[in-house]
C-alpha cells in the first residue's frame, strides 16, 4: 500500500536508463565519484572507523564487496556500505546536494558501490543507481520541514541508498516504491546537535543508511508487503512537521538533483566553506601573521552562524567550528586533515586566536540553502589596520566548480597515504571512465594489495574499563547503577520464561521467513553480514514474523534475538542470558515511564534499540562506564518508526541489529552525547522526559 509519492519514485527509478542521461551529467557523477571514494579511502584513518571495519569484516560470511580503506579484507556488501559510509564523513571532506541539508551522493555511493560491485554490475549501470538513489534522497530533503534538530544523514541516507540498491537489483516499480517505503521505517532519530559535542555515532548514520536500505530493497523485491504510507506518516509528522509532495516531484526524470551537487575544498562543514574562502583569499593577496591580530569577525548565513564554539574538544565538533577552522588555516597556511586532530586541538596557539573570532548571522546574505553560500570576513589588526573580504560564493559548488585538476589533486592527497601514488593515479583515472568499466570489481583491484607506509589499524577494542571517568547526568549513572545490581526473582522467572518463548518464535519464523521467500534456504538474507549482527538481525525479522507481535513484546523480541544470538555464538556468556533479558526489560519499562512520547511513535524504534543495547553490554559484562555511553549510543540509533508499524518485521529486526551494534560501536571507540538518552527522549521524539523519574526505584517486573 505504498503511497502516491513512493509509486512515482518507485516508477522513476526502475525506469531510469544511462541512455537518458547527458554526457555531461556522466562526468558530473564520475566526478562525484571521485571524490566520495577518496573521502571513503581518507576516513579509515579515523582509528575508531577502521576498528569497526574490522570487526564487520570479521564477521563477514561472503566476501562480496570492497572495504576501501587498504589492507581491509573484502566483505558482505552491507556490511561493506556500513563501512565505507561511515568513512566517507569521517573526514568531513563529502560534498552535498546544495538545496537542502542533504549529502546525497554519500547516503548512496558506499551501498550502490557495494551492491554493484557484489552483482558483477558495471559503470553504467553504477551511474544509474547513483543517478536514481540521488534523486530520491535530495527530493525527499527538499520536500520535508524537520520540525526538530535531527541530523539529515540519518533521515534520508535508507530511502537514498534503497533506490539505488532497487535500480542495480532491476525491481520493478512497484517494488522498487516498497523497497522506499520500508527504508523509512529505519529513519534514524539521530541529534544534530551530536556534532557540536564530538559525538561520533553520527558518523554511522550513513553507513547505516546503507546497509538498512539494501536490506530494504532485497525484502521489497522477495515481495515483503507496505501496510502504510510511511513516507508521508513519517516525513510529514514524526521526523518532519511537513512534507511537500508536488516538490518532491517537480520535473522528475527532467531535472536531475544531482546536477546540483557542490564539493567541498576544506575538511569541515560545508557551512564554514564560505568564511574560510574568504580568509584564504585575503592570505593570497597578503600574508597575515596570526600574532598581529586583534580580532577577526565573521558575518555569515544563520546555518553557519549557529558553528561559533571558540574551544572545540574533539575532532568532530573542531570540524564544526568557524573560530578553530579559520585559526587553523592562519596559523598553518593550510587546512589538511590534520589540524582537526586530538592531538592538534591542544594548540594553545591556535586556541588563543580561536578565543579572537567571533561569529554572527549577517541578515543580509542568503540562506546556506540558497544557489550560493556567502561570508563577510574582517581582520583586525593590533596596529589599528582593518581588512575585508566578502566571499560572494564557495569555490566546488556547482555553479564554481573546481577543474579537473583540483579535483584530482584533493582525491590523491586522500587515497596517496593508504594506496601510494601509482596506484592511487591509477584508481583515479578509472574512476573518472567509470561509464566505460565492463564490471566494478576490477576497478576496485587496487585494494587487494597492503597498504602503502603506516600499519593498518588491527581492529583492536577499545579499553572499557575504568569506572565514571568523566561527568555524567546523575539520573544516567543511577540508572546504570540499576542495571548492574541483581535482578529480583520475579524479573529472573519472567526473563527466564520470555526467552523460551521467542526462542520459539524465532524457530517458527525462520521456516515462515524461508516459505514467504524472504530467506534463502540456508535460512539468511542476501548480501546481508554474517557474524553476531548479522544472525541477531534474521533472528528478530523470523521472530516477528512468526507472533505479530505488540509494541511491548516487540521490544522484547528485538532485544532476546540479540542475547540468544551472542550467548550461541559465545556459550561461556550463557549463565548471564537471563539476566541480561531482565535488564533490558528493565529499561524499556524504565524509560517507557518516563517519557510522553510525541504522537503517533512506536515503541520497538526507541524502547527496542535501547532494550537490546542493554541486555547486550550485561552479558558482554561492561562496566558502568562503558554502559552509560552504550545507553548515549544507543539512544542516538534509535529509529522513527510510527505505531501504525508496532510490529513490523523490519523495525524489530533494525532495532535488534542497532542495539547490538551499539556495543559493538563502544567497543571501537565511538562515543554519544553526553546526555544522548535524554536529548533524544526529551527533544526529538518526546514531548516530555523526567529524568528524575527514571532513576526511582525498581518496581518489580511486568508480566512477560
């Protein structure tokens, strides 16, 4: 029962042709390429996204896809699109879509590259993929009002990166409208206020994008059914107050929103482009000593306004900071990769001149959603000089594009550290006559060798011991304080009877899942990983299946997939099975309680991803530490999914793999907000969020 916008979506991208498209859209998108694959290849420095590609190629049953950071053996293609998406912003180097808050290309590039590359599919069928999953993403973002601070890679990233998995799987477009469909149903409610605080789970939102939308695309096309309009129930009231349906579909298949692509020239957000281009060029004309100034101010557009932090702490929020991008381009002559660096953003150099710049919105500038992204720049200086600038528009968007030459020069700086020059050159040219290329994985030989100069990260975990090393919300600690003490007898017995109960479930629906079609034989998903997550994910989708279940035994569902799952695979953790159960329970209630939701949530999205986090780290038997930022994590993988869907085999099934995942994230190294359980709680998806409440006392457990 797909709804009007996702059948003509659905329609445009199985009929899209590389045949319709012009040859100077062809060279736009090798372009795009280009340069994703070189923020993919740069981002595995990140030590926590390398630690988690190891992991998932760990895990992997089939080598079908290409990690591309070096050295990284090949993988299941979603477990692939997983990686490589969550590289390709690592580094903030990613272009977007300059009509709306939306980095298309990177929502779609890591899973069409995957899945093509798994399907034996070539260049231009790849350019179809990414043309049509584009067009899907930026129409959607263009269309919707976010009512609340949600980061847009995790709103768009699974309807982006479904389209393009139903283009290169050739579905029809009637399937091609439910692979769309059932993408949504795994919208993230990720904050974007997470990049202010270095929260690096928001550089999963795209990887998991990627992996949720071929999953997506591969049910729709075995025939899983739509029961609602999940576009507009959840673009238009759960993560939107409004959804524009006629702009969603003006000129499609006339006008490709890929045309409208911009690059970016600097390692941060795209909002601070304008201001440092400005600066640099001033420093082309005349050499500025960061010790003759005496303040630096910067007139922007409100979106780049909202960047002011003068002392940025971690990587991610230093890439999201006007002050410490301009100190740094002045003091370094440049602006790599480099000066975002922990280890960099303890330059007291750098810092006393941040602690200089200040940042205000100049109302006479255009939005940074506008065909062009303004800043005025002025330059105090200690002698009483004064210079300024205005940036009129950044240098890589579509309307002033970068030469071939600049584009070239940013992917080697790149991919030249990890591949060495030649082959870095080569990879390069192959990627610019991807349109020529009889099968993707021969371009994509170049990974199979080592890398060139540093070890590869070995995936390593992560130390999660050491108690409360930092400051935390008191309810959070008392909460995890709950969670670790012992469970009462009548929580013991309930857990214990729960999970006999879907572990039957899970045994009846692995034979509905296999006669449905959904599973192969062997009883797992295509393309889908192996591994703990992967197995937790088919668990929860054949349990689902087989109960129907309500919104509550659906959160439990999700998070006994999960426990029964880990305990199989690691039999020692199996005395702690139960109790990891009651935990989750626990949680889910806990939290339940506390909250009034906004209208129209279910509670598998939010209770189901938490839940299963959290009997996941008891029986890996995490500290109280290392549970509270699981708890962050976890919050800010939540998923939007409207209590029409309560029981949606999907949903419980994301929400099994999220939660079990979000361990897995601590353990490479990922980290949440600070307060990431009550951000998301009190100010994306509820109304209202009494902490205090959540840290009352147990009560004793529900029925199960």
């Amino acid at each position: 029962m797909s709804g009007a916008i996702s059948q003509r979506l659905g329609l445009f991208v199985s009929n899209l042709r590389f045949e319709s498209l012009s040859a100077d859209l062809v060279a736009v998108v090798c372009r795009i390429l280009l340069d994703d694959i070189g923020s993919m290849i740069g981002g595995f420095r990140e030590p926590e996204i390398s630690n988690l590609a190891h992991r998932l190629s760990a895990s992997s049953e089939r080598p079908e896809a290409t990690i591309l950071g070096a050295g990284f053996p090949r993988a299941d293609a979603a477990w692939a699109a997983l990686a490589n998406g969550t590289a390709g912003v690592g580094l903030e180097t990613d272009g977007g879509y300059r009509l709306a808050s939306c980095h298309a290309s990177s929502y779609v590039i890591p899973a069409a590259l995957a899945l093509a590359e798994a399907t034996g599919a070539n260049g231009r069928q790849l350019i179809e993929a990414i043309v049509a999953g584009y067009d899907v993403a930026a129409r959607l973002a263009a269309a919707t009002t976010l009512a609340r601070p949600l980061m847009p890679h995790g709103v768009w990233s699974a309807p982006g990166a479904a389209a393009a998995a139903a283009r290169l799987l050739n579905l029809d477009g009637r399937a091609a409208a439910a692979a769309i469909e059932l993408s949504v149903l795994t919208t993230n409610n990720g904050a974007f206020t997470g990049r202010f605080e270095g929260a690096t789970v928001r550089n999963t939102y795209n990887g998991f994008g990627g992996q949720s939308g071929i999953l997506a695309a591969e049910l729709a096309g075995r025939g899983m059914p739509v029961e609602i309009d999940a576009v507009g129930q959840v673009f238009g009231a759960l993560s939107g107050s409004a959804f524009d349906i006629d702009r969603a579909t003006e000129s499609l298949g006339e006008t490709y929103a890929i045309g409208f692509h911009y690059h970016k020239r600097w390692s941060c957000c795209g909002f601070i482009h304008a201001s440092l281009d400005a600066v640099a060029e001033m420093m082309a004309e005349q050499a500025i000593s960061d010790t003759d100034i005496e303040s630096i101010e910067v007139g922007t557009f409100p979106e780049g306004a909202a960047l002011f932090d003068q002392t940025p702490t971690r990587p991610l929020a230093a890439r999201h900071s006007v002050p410490w991008a301009i100190a740094a381009l002045i003091r370094n002559g440049s602006l790599t990769p480099d000066v975002f660096a922990t280890e960099a953003l303890a330059n007291p150099d750098t810092r006393r001149l941040a602690s200089k710049i200040r940042v205000f919105s100049d109302s006479t500038l255009p939005s940074g959603f506008s065909k062009q992204r303004s800043a005025r720049v002025s330059i105090t200086f200690r002698d009483g000089r004064r210079r300024s600038h205005v940036c009129k528009n950044v240098q890589g968007d579509f309307s002033t594009p970068f030469t071939d030459s600049v584009h070239l020069k940013k992917f080697l700086s790149l991919a030249e550290p990890s591949l060495g020059a030649a082959r870095a050159n080569r990879l390069a040219e192959a990627l610019l006559m991807i349109d020529r290329a009889p099968d993707i994985r021969a371009v994509l030989g170049e990974f199979s060798q080592p890398p060139v100069g540093t070890k590869a990260s070995t995936g390593a975990q992560i130390k999660t011991s050491g108690g409360r090393k930092e400051a935390a919300p008191d309810y959070l600690d008392r909460l995890c304080d709950r969670l670790l003490d012992g469970r009462s007898d009548t929580e013991m017995k309930a857990a214990a009877v729960a999970i006999e109960t879907d572990r039957r479930a899970i045994d009846i629906g692995r034979r509905v899942a296999i006669d449905r079609g959904y599973f192969n034989a062997d009883g797992r998903l295509a393309w889908q990983g192996g591994g703990a997550p992967g197995a937790a994910l088919r668990a929860a989708l054949a349990a689902a299946l087989a109960v129907a279940p309500s919104q509550e035994s659906a959160v439990r569902l999700a998070g006994s997939a999960a426990v029964l799952t880990l305990a199989e695979l690691s039999p020692e953790l199996e005395p702690r099975l139960v109790r990891a159960v009651a935990c989750g329970c626990e949680l889910a209630r806990s939290l339940e309680d506390a909250v009034t939701l906004r209208a129209s949530y279910a509670g598998v999205g939010l209770w189901g991803v938490m839940a299963t986090a959290a009997a996941c780290a008891v029986l890996k038997g995490f500290d109280h530490r290392t549970l509270r930022e699981t708890l962050n994590v976890a919050a800010s993988l939540s998923i939007a999914v409207p209590d029409t869907c309560a029981s949606s085999p999907l949903s419980v099934a994301e929400a099994s793999f999220r939660g079990l995942l979000a361990t897995e994230l601590v353990e490479a190294g990922y980290n949440g907000l600070r307060d990431g359980v009550g951000f998301t709680l009190g100010e994306l998806v509820g109304r209202q969020f009494e902490r205090a409440r959540v840290a009352n006392e147990r009560r004793a457990a529900a029925s199960a």
